[in-house]
C-alpha cells in the first residue's frame, strides 16, 4: 500500500457512503428529480472500470471502496429505472 492508494480508497468508500444516502433517499421518496440518469449510468460503468483497474496497479485500498462505490452506484441506477417506469406507468395518457 502507498499513501496515494490510500487516499484514493478513502475517497472511494465516502463516495460510496453519499451514494448509499442519495439510495436510501430514492427508496424513500419513491421518484427522482433533478437528476440525469444517462450522467448517474454513466460514472456507474466507469466505477466498474475502477474494478479492473485498480488491481492492474496493484492499488488495493482503492478496489475495494471501488467495491463498495460500484454496488451502490448500480443500485441506484437500478431503482431510478425502477422508480421512472413506475411513474410512467401511473401518469395518464
């Protein structure tokens, strides 16, 4: 480990803390507002980049709050497709 690699990894896994609030905050107001979902896929994929990445540096701290970062990222993509359909759904033609 070097001091970059954990500096990186702390910044991974507090990324990953504000994007588990930014999902709890999803479950609970049912919608999404204010938010692209192309920008929110498009950071998710390269979080899973940082997967193969990470290792290839052998920057271990840093893959395992890419980890954390990539579920939580994808779970939130996932519940605002989730939530967008199911708004869409109840809106009237």
């Amino acid at each position: 480990m070097n001091w970059a690699d954990g500096i990186n990894g702390a910044y991974e896994f507090i990324g990953g803390i504000f994007l588990l609030l930014n999902c709890f905050r999803i479950y609970k107001d049912k919608k999404i507002r204010g938010v692209t979902l192309s920008a929110a896929t498009f950071f998710s994929t390269w979080s899973w980049w940082n997967l193969y990445y990470y290792p290839s540096l052998n920057q271990w701290i840093s893959f395992c709050g890419g980890i954390f970062i990539a579920v939580t990222n994808t779970w939130w993509v996932g519940m605002a497709i989730y939530y967008t359909i199911k708004e869409n759904k109840n809106e009237p033609i």
